[in-house]
C-alpha cells in the first residue's frame, strides 16, 4: 500500500475514504465515498456496516458466522432434492428420480413426484401432493393439494380441499371441502359435494350436491340430487337448489322433481312419478303417477289425465290426449287449426272476413257453399254450367243436408236441371228440373236424407220444391246409391237455344244436423 508519507494533501486527498457528508461517523449509517466523492458500495455507523453491491469472498476466510445443518439436501433419488432430516421430526425422503420432499415426513418415492408439507405422500409418477396428511395411491400425474386430500386410485385426478378425496376411477376432478368424485372423469365441486361410484362422466357442484348411481348424471345447485334406480338407466339432470331428477328426468330450478324421464322448470315444477311428462313454469305439476306423457306449460298448471296437456297459467287439463287452454290465437293472416276426419282427411278451421268461421275454405253453418255466378256458354246441347264441390267425406251417414239454387233463363225455350254424379260431368242422380218454356226465374230446394251408405233420400226430381206442386205419394221419393266418401259434384245441366241466355247464380248444400 502507498504511503502518505511526504505527499501533498492537494494531490493525495482523492484516495481518502471519507463519509459523504465529511462528518463524524455516528449510529446512523453513512455512504462512504472517495475523496473525489465518488460513492462506494458501502454504508458504515457506529452499529454496524452494510454491503449496497456483490461481495466476492473468493481465496478469503471467513470466521464467526454461527454453525448449522443445511436447509436442502440430495435425496437417494438421482437429481432430488429434499429438506434436511435435522429441520423436522421425521426426515423427508426424495427416493424417486428427479423427486422433491420438503416438510416433516414429506415422501416423493416415485419420478418426477413432489411431496410438500406435514405428512405428504407423493407416491406415484409426476404425482403432486402440497398441504398436510395427504395421502395418494396408483394415481399417476394426480394433483393433491389441501388437508387430509385422500386419491384411492385416479390417475389424472385433481384434489383440492380439505378431506377432498378422489375414488378409483381416472381423470376425476374434486374441489372443495369434504367433495368426493369416486368415478372415471367425475366433477366434484363445492362443500360435501359427491359424485358416487359408478356415475363415470357425473358432475356434482354445490353444497351437499349429489350425482349417484348412474353414469352421466348431473347435480348442479345446493343440496340438489340426480340419480338413478340402476346404472343402466340413463344419467339425470338436476340444476337448482333443492332439484331432484331421477331415472333420465331432468329438474331445473329450486325444489323442482323430474322423474323417471320427465322435465321439470321452474320454481317447485313437478314432473311426478308417471313418466316421459312434462312441467314448466312455477308450481307447474303433472298431478298424479299415472298421468304418463302429460304436459303442464305454464305457472301454476296442472294436469288431471294421461297424455293431457295443460297450456298457459292456472290451467288444469283434465282430458286425455287433449290440449287446454284458456284462449287460442294464431298471429297468421289466414291461419287456423288443422285437424282430421274419422277417414284421415285433413281440413283447417279458420276464420273468413266477416268474422264466420270455415272448414276447409268452406263455411261452417253451411259447409259446402259456392257463390260465383254462371253463365250459359253452349248451346243447342246439355252442358254442365256451375258445378259446386262436395269433397270426400264432408257429408255422411245421418246427415241432412239442404240444397238451394237460383237461376234466370230468358228466350224462346230450354229446360235446367240438377244432378250429383261422381264428376262434373252430365249424368248422375236427377234432384230437380225446370220446365221448357220460354222465360222464367227459378229458385231450387231440395232436402235429402243420408240414410245409409247406400241409400240416399229426396222428393222426386219432377218436384223442385217440397211442398209444392204435389210431392205426394210413395213413387214421388227417391232412393239413391251415393257414395260420400268420394268426392260428389252438384251440377247445373242445361239446354239452352241459340240466341237464349242463361244464368246460374249460386248453389249451397248446407248440413242441418
């Protein structure tokens, strides 16, 4: 070192260390400078000195630092590490390769697993176990983290939670305290939440929420439960606090019941015993076990019947196999109700303009109706010039039906008559004619009796009205073979001259019974 000796101050004053303020060192400590003031890593006091950068004790002895054991060391495993068997009552054991234990009794026997805590086994390959009184069992690549976390056998698994468990079965997720997942790719996920034994692929999350018995169940909700009479039944679902759903059903909602592949949502909606029912809506109830394939849409609904279903709120249908509600509307111009005849025919209710109601575009007070008029267009020959429609099955056996015409002919002669046939064709069975003069206006009345399906009855053709004329007598009433379950026309047949005219302004066949 070079000595001060015989230098100047002014020129060996910048290789003084000093304090940065220049003065006296006291209980607080100072930075330390050079002469020129430049800052070295250094802060000295009367108590103490402190380091403000590396220290390098290479090639030095360092003396008076107190004596211990390490805090980490090799485990028997190749490249583990685990804490040193002094800090804790039973040594941690790192035995397996690439393995961590830290804590009291921390066990990694196994690669790539770690063990940290109080009593923590970490057993199986690149298991993980962190908390206290863990153990875990043929549960490979499992994560274990809590108290008392306890995985019988699920490889994959997570555990979190105190006394979580997981059961035997792969994959299975349970979260919580006291949540058990027992089966293959189970959840669990809540405060005693529990997806049993054999509910591979169930879900239970919420307090006291349970998935059991069948696979693929699903409990969602405090204290809810899905769950099945065997496995082989199909998983239930049950959302909401309170929902059971059992045998396939499915339960949404607080207190709701879906059973035995029923649906119930709402608050309190109830799906009952019967099976394959249906209840939406608050308090919504299928009634009775019997009532199999009923329906019960709305608040408060309810159903009295098998296959009832019961529309809108405070609705109790009471009929099987039938629709109730309190008031019906279709929101399309020209819409209806489709509905079908005893031979499958289909027709549709709906409403015409004037507010009268039609089946099938026909009115219903009259139901076969055609307004349109007609005029004559061929002449010197028996031609048909308005036919009116009766299709297949709109009349039948029993009915009474009213038949009314109106016509005008104005010339030198022709004669007008009315048939049914099978066709809009001449020919068929004769209703009623009009005499061969010159001129005249004609309204046609005729009533006729569907006795039979063979036998069809009206006052003779030469009559066009009863009650007139005659129309008296056992020859003058007609027996005829109609068949209504085909389609049958009405038609005017006429014969008009050339140069006469003829109209037909309307034909109606109205059912009176």
């Amino acid at each position: 070192m070079a000595s001060l000796t015989g230098n100047a101050i002014n020129t060996s004053y910048q290789g003084l260390i000093k304090t940065t303020d220049n003065g006296v060192v006291g209980a607080t400590e100072k930075q330390l400078t050079d002469g020129e003031g430049n800052a070295l890593p250094l802060t000295a006091g009367t108590a103490g000195v402190s380091f403000t950068g590396d220290v390098d004790f290479t090639s030095a002895t360092v003396t008076g630092l107190p004596s211990g054991s390490a805090g980490l060391e090799n485990g028997t495993g190749s490249s583990s590490l685990q804490s040193a068997a002094s800090l804790t009552t039973t040594a941690a054991n790192a035995s397996g390769t690439t393995s961590i234990a830290l804590g009291n009794d921390a066990v990694a026997s196994n690669t790539n697993a770690i063990a940290i805590g109080n009593n923590v086994d970490a057993l199986s390959n690149s298991a993980v176990s962190i908390g206290s009184g863990i153990t875990e069992v043929n549960s490979a690549s499992g994560v274990h983290i809590g108290c008392g976390v306890n995985n019988t056998g699920s490889e994959n698994g997570i555990a979190i939670g105190k006394a979580a468990l997981l059961g035997i079965g792969d994959n299975a997720i349970s979260i919580g305290s006291t949540t058990q997942a027992n089966s293959a790719s189970s959840v669990s996920i809540g405060v005693a939440s529990c997806v049993a034994s054999v509910s591979t692929n169930g879900i239970a999350i919420g307090n006291t929420a349970s998935a059991r018995v069948a696979p693929d169940t699903i409990a969602i909700g405090r204290a809810n439960d899905a769950y099945a009479d065997s496995a082989s039944i199909p998983g239930a679902i049950a959302v909401g606090y309170g929902a059971a759903a059992h045998n396939g059903g499915v339960s949404i909602g607080y207190g709701t019941g879906g059973w035995y592949a029923g649906v119930a949502i709402g608050c309190n909606a109830s799906s009952n015993l019967a099976g394959c029912t249906v209840a939406i809506g608050n308090c919504a109830r299928v009634s009775d076990n019997q009532h199999y394939c009923a329906m019960a849409i709305g608040a408060f609904t309810a159903t009295g019947a098998a296959q009832a279903v019961a529309l809108g709120a405070g609705v109790t249908a009471s009929k099987a196999c039938t629709v109730t509600v309190k008031e019906l509307e279709t929101c399309v111009a020209g819409g209806g109700i489709t509905m079908k005849s005893a031979n499958s025919t289909e027709y549709k209710l709906t409403v015409a303009n004037d507010g009268s109601l039609q089946v099938g575009g026909n009115d219903v007070a009259k139901k076969v109706i055609q307004s349109t008029s007609a005029a004559v267009s061929t002449f010197d020959a028996d031609t048909v010039t308005q036919s009116l429609l009766i299709p297949a099955g709109t009349f039948t056996t029993g009915d009474i039906i009213r038949i009314k015409a109106l016509a005008e002919h104005a010339g030198t002669g022709s004669y007008l008559n009315m048939w049914i046939n099978s066709s809009a064709a001449t020919g068929g069975a004769p209703l009623a004619s009009a005499p061969n003069t010159s001129a005249y206006s004609i309204g046609y009345e005729k009533t006729i009796k569907i006795e039979s399906s063979t036998a069809t009855k009206w006052f003779d053709a030469n009559y066009a009205n009863e009650g007139k004329n005659g129309g008296y007598g056992d020859v003058e009433f007609n027996s005829n073979n109609i068949d209504w379950t085909v389609d049958q026309y009405i038609n005017w047949v006429t014969y008009v001259n050339t140069g006469d005219s003829a109209t037909i302004y309307f034909i109606t066949a109205e059912k009176l019974n």
